[in-house]
C-alpha cells in the first residue's frame, strides 16, 4: 500500500483467528531459533471464493459510486 494502510498487530490477528476459524486460510507453524516460531498462512479454495465474492463486491460499490458521483 505505500504506507496508505497501516494494520497494528492488535487488529490484524483477531482477524486472522476469525478467517481460519471459517476455513478460509490454514496456517503452519515453524521453529526458528530456539523460542521463536514464526506462523505461515496459506490461502485455502474456500478463502480463494471468499476473496472472489468480496473483490465483485467491491467493484459494484466502486460502479455505485462512481455512477452517484457522475463522470
């Protein structure tokens, strides 16, 4: 985003938790050191169609928008 979107951590892991707990990411978990493990996610068919539904949705707000605004 070029700095434009900036997440903190406290928002981005609630929602992260909320996205695997509908199946739409899975996550892999690996040791690095000896304490840390960093968590991989990985994006399931199931989030693919999520993803797809809300980039549609997206689109017809921008149309919507766009068509409120004029040319």
């Amino acid at each position: 985003t070029n700095g434009q979107i900036k997440i903190a951590e406290g928002t981005m892991y609630p929602i992260l938790y909320k996205l695997q707990d509908k199946g739409y990411i899975s996550d892999r978990q690996v040791k690095v050191g000896k304490r840390q493990t960093r968590v991989y996610y990985h994006l399931e068919p199931a989030g693919k169609e999520y993803l797809s539904q809300l980039t549609h949705d997206y689109y017809q707000m921008i149309d919507a928008i766009q068509a409120v605004l004029g040319p």
